[in-house]
C-alpha cells in the first residue's frame, strides 16, 4: 500500500470560496478513482509559525494507482483551485508495510 501526504501553505488568494471549492473536489474524489483506498484531509488548528494550513493523506493499492490518481479527471478539476493558490507544498509518498501485532507491555 501507497500512503501520499500533502501538506500546503496557502497564498492570500486562496479565498473562502476558492476554498469552498477545492474542498467540494475533493470530496468528489472519494470513492470514485480506482486504486484510491481511502482519502482523509484537514486544516490546521494550531496556526503556529511552523504550521502547515492543511493536509491531505490518501492511501492507495499501489503505485501505478497512484500514478492514476495523478491524472485523474477529478483530480485534474481541483488543481486549478489550488496551484494558483499554493504558497507552499510539501509531500511525501512512502509504502506502508504491515506491523506484527505486539502485545501490550511488551515493547
């Protein structure tokens, strides 16, 4: 499995509805590429100077789902809400191995 996290700083421009927008997107997406397991997002409630303004952690079967999710029609609709709009943005893709169970007080 396939773990892809964003993280995005936001220009002034990106605006309440702007927003409103992207977000709709990106609950369009939910369930509707193939591949895509499961899709969690949120902003940010600290607003620390080292704060990001949101994230976006999506998991998928594998990399080739995650390659279709990259030119994905629905994927492809919220970009031009948020590139403009984007100060920063960090991600990471990284593979998720499952981990042997360990009893409790066992560590």
């Amino acid at each position: 499995m396939i773990r892809h996290v964003l993280m995005f700083r936001w220009k002034d421009s990106f605006t309440p509805d702007i927003r409103a927008k992207w977000l709709e997107g990106l609950e369009a997406m939910r369930g509707q590429i193939p591949g895509m397991l499961s899709l969690t997002h949120g902003h940010d409630v600290l607003h620390t100077g080292k704060s990001w303004d949101h994230v976006l952690i999506v998991d998928f079967e594998s990399l080739e789902d995650l390659d279709t999710y990259n030119t994905h029609p629905l994927h492809e609709a919220i970009k031009p809400y948020s590139l403009p709009n984007v100060e920063e943005l960090a991600y990471v893709d990284f593979e998720l191995h499952p981990h042997p169970a360990v009893p409790v007080g066992k560590v």
